[in-house]
C-alpha cells in the first residue's frame, strides 16, 4: 500500500481514505482532527497528562497481533499516522451507540461530557481485548462526574466478544509499517522500514531530527506549534522492534513501545517491572520507547535509573560499524550523550545472571512524584544488591534520576557497601554518604535538600522493604 507520496500524505480516518497535500508533518493529529472540525476529541493539557485527546490506533499488542490502541492524538505528529487507521469518536457509533457510549449513559458517567470522549475511546479499544477495567482508563482525568459511574461503565463492557464492524476491521487490518517519505516546501518526513535506509537518510540529513514515538518531542509541537524541518521516524524500522530473550540475557530493540516490554518481559526484572507501572499513562506507554527514553539524556527519565542499577549496556550503530557501550557511559553532560553524528540506538541490553558467589539478588525502584503515573519525578531511584550465602553484599548498584545533570549512580557508596552485611546497621552507616553524594537544584517540584533526604531515605525504604518480604 502505498502510505505517502513526495507531496501527499494517506491514511484512514474512521474508515475513510484520506490524502492531504502540502500540510505540515510536524502538525500534531489533535491539531488536525480541530482544524478538519473533527472537535469530539478535545483538548485538555496538551501533553498526554488528561486523555481528553484520546483516539483509537489500529496497531499491534505486545504478542503481535492486531489490536486498537488508545493513544495521546496530541502528541502525536501528523507524518506518524501515514498509513495507519484512526477511530476517533464520530466514527464508533454506526447508527446507534457504541456498547461503550450505551454503557457510560446507563451509568450515568458523563457529566460536563469534556472529557468523555477520552474516556469512550480508551474503554473502545479495550473492549476488542475482552478486558476493560481501571488500567483501561488510567490515563484519563475526570474532574466533575467522578470515577465510580465511569468504573460501572467499564464492568459492563469488560469480558465482551465483540462482533461488529470493527472487529472485522482488525482482521482485515495492515500493520506492516512501509516506508514513508513525506514533504511539502519545507518540511520533510521518512519513516524507513529498514536499518540501512534509516542510517542513509541520517547521512543525507545529518541535521535530521529522530523520533520514534514522539512522547517527547510532541510536547514541543503541542505546546510550542515547533515544527522541526526534517523528522526521521524510526518506528518502521523492523531490527528495531524486536525482543530478543535468552537464558542470560535480554536484548530490546530502541524502538519497542514501552507497552510491549511491559508484558513481555513481566517478571524479569523487578525493578524495570515497578517502575514502567509508574512511568505515565496507558496511553503514552503505547507509544514511548525504551530508545527515546534514554536517548533524550533527561535527567529525569523515569528508565535510566532502572537500566543504570541493572548494568544495561547500549548497542549504537552508523553506516560502518557496531558497537556496545555500557549505558553509564552514554551520558555525557545535561541533554548530552554518546552519540556521534550519523549513529542510531540500536538496542539496549540486561543481563540475567547475577555476581559469582552471590546466592540472593534483591532489586527494586521508586519514583516520587506529586502524582503517581502521570508526572514528572522529582527523584527516582533504582536499587540492585546482590547478597552470598552470609547476608554480605558482594554487588550493589544504586541508579538516581533528578538529583544530577544526567541520570546517575552512587558508584562512591556503592563501593562502601561492598563486603558489609546487609543490616539496618550498615544502611545506617551509609545514609549520610548518600545525602552528600549529589547535588540537585532546587525547583518548583522539589528543594535541593528534599531530594539530598530522598536520596538516602529511598535506600532505607528498599531496605526495609526487601527485609519485609524476606
């Protein structure tokens, strides 16, 4: 199928074809659907916090098959959906109400209604997978009908086997992502479908923007109208979508949704596992990327912290060779990484195996924010220690984000735990090594000296957890 010519772009709109010529690709789909009079799907925060932008994305579950997800319309750039299939909400009710819409006014689960279509189109999705619960709509904010007749809703629909229109639509549904070239006089867009392609385009473009799931950069297309001259997506490209798992390892591709690692890999890693639960909305796990995360070098990545205390190793590729990196190398200063011009993540890799002598690992995260999935952190922090057959720690690592120019490990108090006894004593000892280990500014989350306590009140929390469990 072919998804977009050098000045037209094609994709399906509630079942229509649609062609747009000369429109910006860096316009977001929200931007779009309001300027096109498609206003059922609203605006709320504009950055993926309130869900009141929520549409429906023919797309593939972490298993590979066929699905609808609900994704943040606000976020996501227009040259993104080149042949891809969106629902929004005129489009689900086909001469009478969707099951969800019927069930939302049985219950009586819309109140202002501003945000209800969110809500519609995040329980629509979910209701072509038989389960809709409170995961379904935890991305969704409502502020005047409350969540019980909205969770009501939710139960009257969970565990349906649909068959309509829509379901014959996922069978019918192309998910193979071609490869895009899209520009008007401006602007370009290319989604290649093919590493080599994605390192040739970088070549010709070194200027070029990456962007595989755009959580990040549409903050800055929604918030700040930037539009940016020549985006590379690397979405489409297929060595980058894959899962490798081995008895002693895990190997993610840089452009695996955040969605798909979660299921997939659900119980490997313990700490990756908690904190992906906390890492946003449903809606921008769908989308976000294990590559876009770290390759955004924010200090406050929810992830780096996780992969910092699990000895993750970065795979980084250009036109003439490979080559592995460990990720505590990576970053270089704020917003700077190890990325020469020309190079592309190609993959991000955990070992399974714990220290020689070691007979226990204890590993968890924790990020504290002013809300729980949907924001910022203001610290976070991810532990490992591995312990011998006496208690003693032959292995610690201590990940950090928010206190430091880049995502960062106390590699000094690290050391100082190596050979102690894994006691309350010896937390103790070094708890006033952490709050002196960072120095992290003070803003309007959180004083320097609030996060210097977390630091260290964090490691005694993990202790005392893992202690609790043990």
């Amino acid at each position: 199928m072919i998804q977009a010519a050098e000045n037209r772009l094609f994709f399906t709109l509630n079942g229509d074809r649609i062609s747009l010529k000369n429109v910006s690709p860096s316009m977001t789909l929200l931007q779009y659907l309001q300027q096109s009079r498609r206003t059922g799907t609203k605006e709320g925060c504009g950055d993926g916090d309130c869900g009141a932008c929520t549409v429906a994305i023919v797309s593939r579950d972490p298993a590979g098959n066929p699905t609808y997800q609900a994704v943040n319309s606000c976020l996501i750039p227009l040259g993104a959906i080149a042949g891809r299939e969106i629902v929004t909400v005129e489009g689900i009710a086909n001469g009478k109400l969707h099951p969800v819409q019927a069930a939302m006014v049985e219950t009586g689960g819309s109140q202002c209604g501003y945000c209800t279509p969110g809500f519609i189109m995040s329980m629509f999705a979910d209701y072509y997978t038989g389960k809709v619960d409170d995961y379904t709509v935890e991305g969704n904010l409502c502020r005047c009908t409350g969540y019980v007749p909205i969770r009501r809703a939710a139960q009257l629909v969970t565990g349906a086997e649909p068959s309509d229109h829509f379901s014959e639509r996922l069978k019918q549904a192309e998910l193979d992502l071609t490869s895009v070239t899209y520009s008007n006089q401006e602007q370009q867009f290319h989604r290649p479908s093919q590493l080599s392609e994605a390192l040739e385009l970088l070549q010709q473009h070194p200027e070029a923007i990456l962007v595989a799931g755009a959580t990040d950069l549409g903050l800055e297309m929604s918030h700040h109208r930037q539009t940016f001259p020549i985006l590379i997506s690397l979405e489409g490209v297929a060595e980058l979508r894959q899962i490798e798992h081995t008895s002693d390892r895990v190997t993610i591709g840089a452009a695996v949704p955040l969605h798909t690692i979660e299921t997939n890999l659900h119980g490997v890693f313990p700490n990756l596992d908690e904190m992906l639960h906390w890492f946003a909305a449903k809606q921008v796990r769908n989308r976000a990327t294990i590559g876009g995360n770290i390759g955004t070098a924010s200090p406050i990545g929810d992830l780096p912290p996780v992969l910092l205390s699990l000895d993750a190793e970065v795979t980084i590729a250009n036109p003439n060779e490979t080559r592995t990196i460990p990720l505590i190398d990576f970053f270089k200063g704020y917003r700077q990484t190890d990325l020469n011009p020309g190079e592309i993540i190609i993959s991000v890799t955990i070992s399974k195996t714990i220290t020689e002598g070691a007979v226990k690992r204890l590993s968890q995260s924790y990020k504290i924010g002013k809300r729980g999935t949907d924001d910022i952190s203001i610290v976070a922090a991810a532990f490992v220690i591995d312990l011998d057959a006496n208690h003693n720690i032959v292995h610690a690592r201590l990940g950090y984000g928010g206190v430091a120019a880049t995502p960062v490990r106390a590699i000094a108090v690290e050391n100082a735990l190596i050979g102690q006894p894994w006691t309350i004593e010896t937390i103790q000892q070094v708890k006033p090594l952490l709050r002196e280990a960072f120095t992290p500014l003070t803003d309007l989350r959180g004083s320097a000296d609030y996060r210097k306590r977390l630091v260290a009140n964090l490691f005694e929390k993990f202790f005392a957890e893992m202690e609790g469990e043990s």
